[in-house]
C-alpha cells in the first residue's frame, strides 16, 4: 500500500513482459494500460454477518485475533453507494430477529450479504440465509429496507445449507419487482441477474470491453464466437463495433452490417441477463435498451443446460438481436458438437482463473481461426494455454489494472496465427 500507484503498474508492465517473452514477436504493439480511479472502485461488497441477535458486524469473519469479524463500513475500497448501505442493513438484520450463522457450531440463520452498485447509485442487495426459517420475515420486512436504501432495485434471497466456503447456494428468490441491475456497457447496457458474474471494477471492465471492440473494428469478422460470456460484456462491444445486423441465417461476409456473434455461457443467471439485453435491443433497434422495461426470457436459465440441447439448425436459426445470439452451455463441450459449424474468423474468451484448459487449447491450436481475443485475470494460465496454442502469437495487449495495491492484474491480448 505504500508504494507509489505509477509505481506499481510499472513493476506489473514488468512482470507482464517477463511472463509473455515467449510469446511476443518484435512488433507486438503494447498499449497504454489502463490505471484504476482511486479510491472507491469495487462496484460489490461481499460481507459475512457475524456477531448475535443484538450486535451485528457486516465484513471480515471472525477469527482468534477479531472474534466478532471486522467491520467493512468504512472500507475505502468501496464507492460511498455502497458504504452508506451498511447501517440501513445492519439495522434491519437486528429488527429481523435472526441470529448470525456461527461457522464452528454450524447453527444461525444470517449468513452473508452481498451488494452490488453501479455508477448511478442503484442497488442489488442479496441476503444469503442457512435455510428459510427466517425467509417469511424477510419477506414481510424487506420494504422497510427498501425504503431506508432509496437506490435498491433488485433484492433477493439465496439459500446456502451447506457447511462450506462457498457462499451462495443454488436456491436464488427474488423478492423485488424488478430482476436485474443495469451496468454499463459498450453500445447497450448490460444487465445484472442475482449471481450473475460482473467484473468488480466497472471502469475496467469497460477498459476491456472497448480494447476488444478496437480490435474487432480494425479486423472486420464476418462470425464470432465468444466464449465464457457472462453477460455478453465483451459479445455486445463487438457487435456494436462492426454495426452487427444480419438477415437470419447468414454466417460470414465481414462486410459492415453482417456479423454475427455467438455467445456462450454456462451460468445460467448471467445468460440470463445477456438474452435480456438481447431481447430490448431487438425490441427498440438503434436505442439502448431501458433499464425498467421487462421482458419474458424463456428457457432454462439455470445452466442445466448440456450441449445435446443444443443442435447446429438452433445455433444457426434463432432470431438474433443486432447479428447477437447467447446460448447456455459448458464452452468446451458446446465447441464439440459444432462441427457442422462455420470456423469463426474471431474468437473472443474470457475464462476463469483456471484458464481454457488443455482440451479447449488444443481445439483452438488445431482450429484454422485467425485471431483470438483472450481477457485473462490470471497470467499463469494463460502462459500454460498459450503453450498448447503454439500457431498463435501475441500482435497486440493491454493491461487493466483492475485490482490496485495487489499484484492481481487482468491481461487482454490479441493472437494471430503465425
């Protein structure tokens, strides 16, 4: 924390170029990084509930050394939407009645609360509970908080049984009228269902987002795939960069107006939120889509969804919205059963920290796709993936320091086959 901020991203530009040597050619291009607004920049705060039926602390869990946890209120991390959050909650968590889950005992009811906040000031409160013992006066109690917290749109409640680290379970009610938080995007907004996955530095979520539409400008595919979706961050941006708007059924021509871009993700809360976008774009062509308009997704959202589901004439026949279509499958098993498939001449990933995988990596290598746009939060894994893709050098990167006074930072990198 005591080092000087441009200090920092300097050692981390360092590091990069150490790591990637292997793969970098001497005209690889290296962009300005983007450096983090400070402070204020994590757009969620996860907090454990600890303590008892009469003092509740929202935080850190307990521990020998703090044995009632650590209090997060004034977290500088965390923008001030997000801190004012805090003695509302607490309060409210008292008037419920329900005592705090103690991990060692395994007992209690108040798990853990989770908000979220986008640049306006909207909320998501998300309030994981042991079990439902206590659900039917969080539900008749709820409104009291909404009105203490005017900025909450979307509140729910997930249920976590299990005696484990994870922290919410696959039970998710959502409680208020409106099911999504809107997030910034590049050409629509994006749209946050509960448990959805959101970069948490929305500045640098949109640093990625736009390096990956400059690109794909300046590359002009004529069919994308973008996999590890999410909420389709990266899939709109594309699109809005190449006017993507094709007649039904076309698959190539790379000519302005006729991409398309196919995204795929296996969390069914964060397709979810990508077909919602997808939907109001379709609905009100050329405008960003409201945040308060609704609309009826269909289908599993759950990410139950295997690629037997999924056949090559539903890819290739379903209606799009700006040339986007998002499908709810395992990337690796969904690129399987694709070999009826056009090669894409872009793919985009984003994947988690454990990377492709060597399955996936050894795919790509033996693919004939030109370009890869891989956004990577975890180096190590992109070095090992980039082992196993040896035809591909990296033309282009960019780091977004997503995570300041750490040595986490996210790398996005443009490969070309050799």
């Amino acid at each position: 924390m005591g080092q000087d901020y441009r200090d920092q991203v300097r050692d981390k530009m360092r590091t990069t170029r150490r790591t990637l040597y292997p793969f970098l050619t001497p005209d690889t291009k290296w962009n300005s990084p983007f450096q983090c607004p400070q402070p204020g920049f994590r757009n969620k705060a996860k907090m454990v509930i600890s303590g008892s039926k009469k003092t509740i602390t929202l935080g850190l869990a307990p521990t020998p050394r703090h044995p009632h946890g650590v209090d997060l209120e004034k977290c500088p991390l965390y923008p001030e939407s997000i801190r004012a959050t805090f003695e509302p909650i607490r309060q409210w968590l008292l008037r419920l009645g329900a005592r705090p889950y103690q991990i060692d005992a395994h007992r209690g009811e108040l798990r853990h609360v989770l908000v979220s906040a986008n640049p306006a000031g909207e909320l998501m409160v998300r309030l994981v509970l042991r079990s439902k013992a206590a659900l039917k006066r969080v539900e008749n109690t709820w409104p009291d908080l909404a009105r203490e917290l005017p900025g909450l749109r979307v509140f729910s409640v997930n249920i976590q049984p299990e005696h484990t680290a994870l922290i919410d379970g696959p039970e998710e009610i959502v409680l208020s009228p409106q099911r999504f938080l809107p997030m910034p995007g590049v050409g629509t907004d994006l749209f946050l269902a509960p448990g959805a996955f959101f970069q948490t530095n929305t500045a640098g979520a949109l640093a990625l987002y736009n390096q990956a539409a400059e690109w794909a400008a300046r590359l002009r595919p004529g069919l994308v795939w973008d996999l590890y979706c999410g909420v389709g961050g990266f899939g709109f941006a594309v699109a809005d960069s190449l006017g993507a708007n094709p007649s039904p059924g076309e698959a190539g021509g790379g000519e302005p107006g006729s991409c398309q871009v196919i995204g795929v993700e296996l969390a069914g809360a964060a397709i979810e939120g990508a077909k919602h976008a997808a939907q109001l774009q379709r609905a009100t062509p050329g405008q960003a889509p409201h945040e308060n308009q609704t609309t009826q997704v269909t289908g599993d959202t759950t990410g139950s969804n295997t690629t037997d589901d999924i056949t090559t004439n539903q890819v290739i026949s379903k209606p799009a919205a700006n040339g986007l279509r998002f499908i709810t499958a395992d990337a690796g098993k969904w690129i399987k059963n694709q070999k009826k498939l056009v090669t894409p001449d872009l793919l985009v990933v984003n994947p988690p920290r454990r990377g492709l995988g060597n399955e996936l990596s050894k795919w790509i290598e033996k693919s004939e796709i030109p370009h890869v746009i891989y956004s990577s939060c975890y180096q190590p894994s992109l070095v090992d993936n980039l082992h196993r893709m040896k035809s591909y050098r990296i033309t282009e990167l960019k780091l977004v320091d997503m995570f300041p006074h750490t040595r986490h930072v996210e790398t996005i990198v443009l490969l070309s086959r050799k």
